[in-house]
C-alpha cells in the first residue's frame, strides 16, 4: 500500500474515532443512542374515534372491510369474549365464546371454568312477511362498556346490545328491530331455544345446563318507525337451578356499575384519548373479579385464567391499585389474595405457589419460584399503605415479613436474591438471579420500612428493612449493571447479553443510577417496536406489562416528554386502532387476549408515573406530578386512597407548577413547584 493511502487511512480512522465519541456511542452498540422513530415504525390508522360521551365508535366504512375485532367483559359470575365485526361482504360477524368460572370442569386444574363457544346459529334471526331478512350490514358499532352494533337489513335498523351480568351467570343480547321503510313489515325474531347439558362426570359439581333463550322471541306487524325487541340470554346453571332475569334492569345495574367507575379516580388532561383509555383502564381492571367460594378473586381472564389469583398478575400488579379507585369489590379481592397467599406460609421457608386456583382449593406451581416472594411483599406493603386501614394492615405484616426473610434466605454470596425464573416462568431466560425479583424485593423494603413507621411497630425492623434495601441496591447495580449491545444499563441476569425489556424495573422503584442509557436502551430499535417494547432484542414477543412499567419508569424518572411521546403512540393504538380498547396481555402467544391486570398497569402509569404517587404512611404519601410541556393543566379527582377523597390539581403558572392537594374540599396542600424533588402530603 503507498504511504499517502496510509495516511488517508490512519486520518479516517481518527476521525471515526472522534465521530464516534462526539455521537456517545459506545462499546459495541448496534445503533445510535436515538430513540425509535415511530412514524417509521407505524402510521397510526385510527379505525375507531371518540364518542363525547365516555365511549368510541367505529364508522364502518368500505376501507373497513373485512374486519373484525374481539374483547371481553366480566361480572361476578361470567365472562365472555366477543369477536365482532364484519366479513368480506360487510356482512355481520359476531361470536360468543363464555365463561363460567365458578362452574368447574374436571380436572379442577388452571384452566377448568365452564366454557361454551356460540356462534350466529345460536342467535335470533331476523324474518320478514315470513322469509329470512337480507344479512345485517352493520354500519355503526360503538363501545362504552356496553357493546351496541347499528345494522341495516333490508327495510330494517337491527340494533345490538350485549353486556354481562353484574351477578348472575349470564350474559344477555338485547335484539331490537325498526322498520325503517316506507311500508308496514310483519317481523318475527326468532325463538332461541339452544340447549346443552356438559355430562355430570365432567363437572367438579355434577352436570351443567348451558342455554341461550329468548322465550318465544317475538313478533308482530311494524308499521314505518314501530319498533320489537327481544333479549337473548347466554346463561349456565347446576342441577336444579333456575334463573329469572330482568334484562333492563341487568342493563341498568351494567351502566351503573360503569358510571360508578368513571365518577372516582377521575382524570382530566387535555388529551381526551388518554382520559378515555384510563376510563376503560378502570373499568376492564374492576369488572373482572369473580365470587368463588373461596371469596371475591381477580382473575386475568383471557379465555384461560378464572378463579385463581397469581403473585404477579394481581399480588403485584393490581392489588396496589384499587385503593386509589376505592372500589369496594376490588379492596376486597385484594385482601382475599394476601389471605390465600398467607395460607402458605411455612417455618421450612419453601416457596410461596406462584398461583392459586380452582376457588383457592389447589394450587399452581409449576415454574417453580418465580420471585413469587418479593411480588407479594411488594404488592401486599404498597396495599397496605395506600388502603390505610391500621387493621388490615396489622394482617398483612406477619406475611409482608415472612416473604422477606424468605427473600433473604435466597441470598447469594453475591448480595442478590437467586429466584428460578420470573413471571415469564421460562418463555426467556432469567438465569439464577434476575433483575425483576430483586427490584421488586428492594421495593418492598422500602414499603415495608414504611408501613412499619406508620403502624409505630418495630422501629429496629424498620431501619434493618432500610439497611437491606440500601445494600440490595448496591448489590444490583455490581451485579447486573453493565453494559448490554452498547448500552451502559442492566443485564438482566449473569451473563446476558442481549436487552431485555425488564431492565425499566429500577427507574420504576426511584433507582436512577443508569437512568440515562437505560432510557435510551428501552427506547432504542432495540427494543421498541410498533407494539410497544419487545421482551428481548431480537425477538418479536411483545408483553404489554413490559411496556406499561416502562412509562411509569420513565414518568417517574422525570423525563415527561419522552414519556409522554411514546404513552400518547400506545395510548392511540389500543383505544382507536385495529385491536381496542384495553391493553392487553401478550403476542404472539394468546392472541393479544384483554387480561385484566395490564389495564391495572395501565391506570398505574397515570396514578404512579405522571402524578409521581408513592405511599410513605398509613396518611401519608408523596407525588411528583410530570405535566408534559405541551399541556397547561392535568387534575386526579376523588382519588380514594388513605381513606381520603383526594383531588391532585396542577396547573402551569410560567416555569413553574401550582399543586394544590385537597381532602374533600380541604386545602392540605399549595405550592409553586419546580418540578425537583417531591412533594409530601399528610392528611
């Protein structure tokens, strides 16, 4: 080679070199320390828009056509999962698949709720002057808790309602018909008269009868603008039961239940898209919650999971949120789960099953200990201090402590707790020490230091529980910290190498250490994809959880416009586009199914993440609220938390924020605030 290509050499490697450091690159990083641009990521389609009224609603227009969608909603007794929509021609889709999870199937295990799929054969169908109407071509469809489909049939208006029970065992169809025509129409709805009885050495009760019934269903000549209704009940019962229903006051005790929803933990911000997505958030959290014989019980739901609690989905997930929402179903359902969950524990320190199930009569374990452990002390101290009952309180500490010193027991030479997996129970690696279960265990010192505080118990405890999540924290950032494909952030365990999407857990706890490329690592196209973040680079599993954690890591690490940007993304997507309106579980595995507790998560990145809320004491707690910088108010109202009514009030005056605090109607709290630091409340 001659000496002056040696030199143009040697002058472009140094300045690729200085290139590369101006740019913060680092190691061996695969891309630019840039987050996902996600308009080249996903233009978002909007299919449905906003109503006004607490609801969406899908214009089906021909550049609709074929679609269709599904989701599910519960009461006590049932759940049902609905995909709708419509098919090539524009012609109706809908089909009920539901869910008795208090009618078990044998065996007893996970999965055996009564479950029976109905198609349109096992709908009322529409006849006119004696023949069969033209197929329903819906045009309308909207959602507000309640599913009502608008189709035209002929010279017909066929209109749709379906919702569940709040109580009973069933789910009902409201069927009304209007002659839209300009000539008198004899109708006929048809009788529904599906029947069948699944054997009784199938069920754990005996033999179950599933019907769907309208009576006689109806008929009569409807003159221009007349009207005639049927209701079509979904419904399963034991031997000798019978049921009597009065579908308009079902339908009212179903829009009461809602209304009860969106009149406590109230928000209000300038983006009506995330007003309505918490709304629902709310709601699909709520409404799935079931009165098995071993008390009220969360379940996910999913077509898969009733009757049961798990560590993650409701001990760590959702339990630490209905204080806030106050609603006395889901306070209750979360004391039951510390109850069962407490059952378990044993002076030989063997672990805590993962998941209880068939109504709290067997149990699942089949992962192993997943850090089971360290979710439950986590969700149980943070319940406890949010619900603010000294009672229950005083409950929950013999099993808050236990999973502690069961956490310690696991301790490894290292300083870190070993686990055999995480919530994911094997679908990725997790070696012998992950992450997840040691943020979550340094988060329930913390909680536990502070519940003890309040409760005046064992200040020696109190401190020790400091002490350890000090040293915990220390432990973490020796053991995990490291650099992962460039990024100065977390493996997720000893000896990863690839991103995970967990590795947000710390900034969810207040551990900022690497807040920096961490931020950039879960926001990289590593990691973020067009469905939020993938569980691990290079795979194209998504789980919602993951991405929900995120943003209220990243809110309440203090970085709101980032945050926001890609919350405002996800938040369009799942309540407008192809799949709504709640945030779901997982895909590929499960079809992206509407499990419950991520909306709990969901409702979580607005009480945690952008209004900063961390309970410190039984009346107490501390916020941070993160108002983005395009936005000049955001308000939480009635938020029931610390046996309170709390309103959080912010409001934007020059650089700074006015926070006002009150406690039905009561100024506790004024300040101008430069957003630096937090702020403490006690009531």
């Amino acid at each position: 080679m001659k000496r002056t290509h040696l030199f143009q050499l040697f002058l472009v490697l140094i300045l690729t070199g200085i290139l590369s450091a101006c740019s913060g690159n680092k190691g061996d990083r695969t891309a630019p320390a840039a987050y996902s641009d996600l308009a080249s990521l996903d233009t978002l389609q909007d299919i449905w828009h906003l109503d006004g009224h607490d609801g969406i609603v899908w214009d089906i227009t021909p550049q609709h056509v074929p679609h269709t969608d599904h989701l599910e909603f519960s009461g006590l007794q049932v759940s049902c999962i609905l995909t709708y929509g419509v098919d090539e021609d524009g012609t109706l889709v809908l089909r009920k698949t539901v869910v008795w999870p208090m009618l078990r199937t044998i065996p007893n295990d996970t999965h055996a709720s009564l479950i029976n799929g109905f198609s349109e054969d096992e709908d009322t169908h529409v006849s006119v002057d004696g023949k069969p109407a033209v197929p329903e071509k819906p045009y309308r469809i909207r959602f507000n808790g309640v599913l009502t489909l608008l189709s035209k049939a002929g010279g017909l208006e066929v209109r749709r309602v379906l919702f569940p029970s709040t109580g009973r065992p069933a789910i009902l169809e409201t069927v009304t018909v209007k002659n839209v025509s300009r000539q008198p129409l004899h109708v006929t709805l048809d009788r529904v008269g599906y029947e069948h009885i699944n054997p009784a050495d199938k069920g754990v009760y005996g033999a179950y009868t599933i019907r769907a019934d309208n009576g006689d269903g109806a008929k009569g000549l409807l003159r221009p603008g007349d009207t005639l209704t049927t209701t079509v009940v979904y419904y399963a019962l034991k031997k000798g039961e019978t049921l009597v229903l009065d579908p308009a006051e079902e339908l009212a005790k179903r829009r009461r239940f809602i209304r009860s929803l969106n009149s406590s933990l109230v928000l209000e911000t300038p983006d009506p898209v995330i007003d309505q997505m918490f709304r629902f958030a709310k709601l699909r959290a709520t409404e799935s919650i079931y009165a098995t014989k071993g008390g009220l019980m969360h379940g996910p739901g999913g077509g898969r999971y009733y009757a049961a609690i798990w560590a993650n989905d409701q001990a760590e997930y959702v339990d630490p949120f209905f204080p806030f929402l106050g609603n006395a179903n889901g306070d209750e359902s979360a004391i039951n789960s510390f109850r069962h969950f407490a059952r378990f524990m044993n002076p030989e320190f063997r672990p805590i099953p993962s998941s209880i199930i068939a109504e709290g009569t067997d149990i699942w374990n089949g992962a192993g200990d997943r850090g089971d452990a360290a979710m439950i002390a986590y969700g149980a101290s943070r319940f406890a201090l949010a619900y603010s009952d000294t009672a229950v309180a005083d409950s929950l500490l013999p099993l808050i402590k236990w999973c502690l010193q069961y956490c310690e027991k696991k301790m490894l030479p290292e300083g870190v707790i070993a686990s055999d997996c995480d919530e994911l129970e094997g679908r990725f690696p997790a070696g012998k020490a992950n992450l997840s279960t040691n943020i979550l265990a340094y988060g329930a010192y913390r909680s536990a230091a502070n519940l003890l505080r309040s409760l005046g118990k064992e200040e020696e405890l109190a401190a020790a529980y400091d002490r350890d999540a000090d040293s915990l924290h220390a432990h973490i950032d020796k053991y995990f910290g490291g650099n992962v494909m460039g990024y100065d952030t977390y493996r997720y365990f000893q000896g990863n190498k690839k991103l995970r999407s967990w590795i947000c857990l710390p900034l969810v706890m207040g551990v900022d250490d690497r807040k920096e490329e961490t931020l950039h690592a879960l926001l990289s196209p590593q990691l973020w994809s067009k469905n939020g973040i993938y569980t691990q680079a290079g795979a194209p599993t998504f789980w919602d959880r993951a991405t929900l954690y995120a943003f209220r890591g990243i809110f309440y690490a203090g970085e709101t416009d980032i945050a926001m940007k890609y919350f405002r993304y996800y938040s369009q997507k799942r309540l407008l586009g192809e799949h709504v309106p709640y945030a779901v579980e997982a895909w590929p595995e499960g079809n992206q199914r509407h499990l419950s507790a991520e909306s709990g998560l969901y409702a979580r990145v607005i009480t945690e993440g952008l209004f900063g809320i961390e309970p410190t004491g039984l009346r107490s707690f501390t916020c941070a609220p993160r108002l983005p910088s395009d936005w000049d108010f955001m308000r939480l109202k009635h938020i029931k938390a610390f046996q309170s009514d709390l309103d959080i009030n912010v409001k934007r005056e020059g650089k700074k924020m006015l926070v006002t605090v009150t406690n039905r109607g009561k100024e506790v709290l004024r300040k101008k605030w430069d957003g630096k630091g937090k702020l403490e409340v006690r009531l």
